[in-house]
C-alpha cells in the first residue's frame, strides 16, 4: 500500500516499546518494530501478527554500525519513514548515586538513551523528510525534569534523560517540518518500571501513541505528559 503510513519503534520486543507498535499497527501503520536481539524481536513481531502489519528491524541504539545497517535495511523495504518512536532505553544505577556510579555507567547509559536517539534521528532524517507530516517522538522521563531539582534516585539514568530532551529541542530547531517531543509515560509496570509501577503498559504507550498520530503537528520541541506540555 503506497500510502500507508510507516513507524519505528526502537526497543520494542517488549515494555512500552511493544504497546505502541501494537496500538499503531491497530491504526493501520506499517509497523518496524526495532530490537537489538534478533530472536526476541522476531518473536515479538509474530506475537503481533494478527494486529496489523509489523516488520521486525534489527536494531541496537548504542552501536553506529547497527544503526547505519538498520537505516539502509528499512530503505529497502520502505520509501518514507512518518513516524520515529525513539524508546530503547535502560536504567542501570538504581542503586547508585552522583558520587558513586562508575564512569562505566554513567558512559553506557548516556551511550544508550541519549546518543542512541540522536544518531538514530540522523540516520533516519532522509527517509522523515520524505514524510507530508514526520514526528519524532523520544521517550524520555520525569526523572529527568530539572524543575524541581533532583531526589538522588538514579543519577546516571537520570542526567540521559535530560540530556535527552535537549536532543528533543536540538532536533526540532534541525527539523522544522518534523514534530520533535520529548514524552514522559509515566511509571510503567515493565521489566524496567517494576511490579509496583502505577500504570499498565497501555496507559503508558497512549500518549506516545497520540504525539505519533493525533497530535497537532505545530507542537514540536516541547516535553509532553498525559497529552499536556509540562516544564523541562
Ligand atoms: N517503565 C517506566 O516506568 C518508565 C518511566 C519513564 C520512562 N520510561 C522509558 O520508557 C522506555 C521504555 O522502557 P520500558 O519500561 O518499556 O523498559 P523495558 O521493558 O526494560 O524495555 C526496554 C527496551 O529497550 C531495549 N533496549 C535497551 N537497550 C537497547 C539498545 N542498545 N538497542 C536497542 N534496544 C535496546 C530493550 O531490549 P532488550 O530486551 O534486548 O534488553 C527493551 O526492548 C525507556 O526509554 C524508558 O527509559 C519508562
């Protein structure tokens, strides 16, 4: 279908990267759904089958070389990419504070959630630009809004996403068609959000899934919460 409209997600064989591919694929788009693992992200994709189309597409964020193999395999298959949905992301210093997580972290995690989405948007920027309305949508978290200072919880994890809504803003002065947000889903009951996380996966995927669909294309370079901007 030559107009179908095209999403990928990153890190979604499963968590909130996997609902959104699902609730797209449900809205009729042609769906990558991005994983590092090439087995979990296959499984993934047939557990979706059903809902719609969904392609699998090998990807790893935090290395250059997979994400220019990634860009070059998606062209094969697609002409325009409408729809970047930057959610692989990992949280590894929990148990860590400002003095004490290693350079180690602190490097692989900026690598992962920060970087990661920045080179994947260069990589994918000429197959956007081929889009009438192109989004980026870079799942970030409140644990990275500056407002209101910090409470120590996860430094490391913490700083990327700060790092990662300046990207957010960077990206849209870069991309002026393009609606470039940065969203918070909120505490998500995943493999990374836990147990006791107050919302199910679908609660945390809807707004991520609004900015990638419904959402005015003039709302570009803001942080976005429950469909409302809130402060960086
Ligand atoms: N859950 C929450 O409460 C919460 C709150 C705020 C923000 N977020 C954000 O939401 C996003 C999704 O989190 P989640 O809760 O769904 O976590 P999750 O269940 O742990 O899933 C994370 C996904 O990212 C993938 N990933 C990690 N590193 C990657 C890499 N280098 N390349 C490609 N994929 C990679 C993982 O793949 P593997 O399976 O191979 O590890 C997995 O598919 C993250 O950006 C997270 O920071 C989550």
């Amino acid at each position: 279908m030559k107009n179908q409209k095209t999403a990928l997600v990153t890190g979604a064989n499963k968590g909130i990267g996997f609902e959104v591919v699902r609730q797209l694929a449900r809205q009729s788009f042609r769906v990558f759904l991005g994983a590092r693992n090439a087995k979990a992200g296959r499984e993934a994709a047939e557990k979706l089958k059903s809902e719609g189309d969904v392609v699998f597409l090998e990807i790893d964020v935090s290395s250059e070389k997979s994400i220019r193999a990634a860009a070059e395999e998606f062209a094969r298959q697609s002409e325009r990419l409408d729809v970047l949905v930057n959610n692989a992301g990992i949280l590894l210093d929990e148990d860590k504070s400002a003095l004490t997580i290693t350079p180690e972290i602190f490097e692989t995690t900026l690598r992962t959630n920060t970087l990661g989405p920045s080179l994947v948007a260069q990589a994918f920027a000429p197959l956007l630009k081929k889009s009438n309305a192109p989004k980026i949508v870079n799942v970030s978290s409140s644990g990275g809004q500056l407002e209101d200072g910090a409470d120590g919880w996860a430094p490391g994890y913490c700083v990327s996403k700060t790092a990662l809504n300046g990207v957010t803003v960077q990206l849209a002065a870069a991309l002026p068609k393009c609606a470039v947000n940065s969203v918070c889903p909120g505490w998500v009951r995943t493999a990374m959000g836990g147990e006791n996380a107050t919302r199910s996966v679908g609660e945390g995927a809807a707004t991520i899934v609004w900015l990638a669909t419904d959402a005015p294309q003039d709302l570009t370079g803001k942080f976005v919460k429950d469909r409302k901007v809130i402060p960086w």
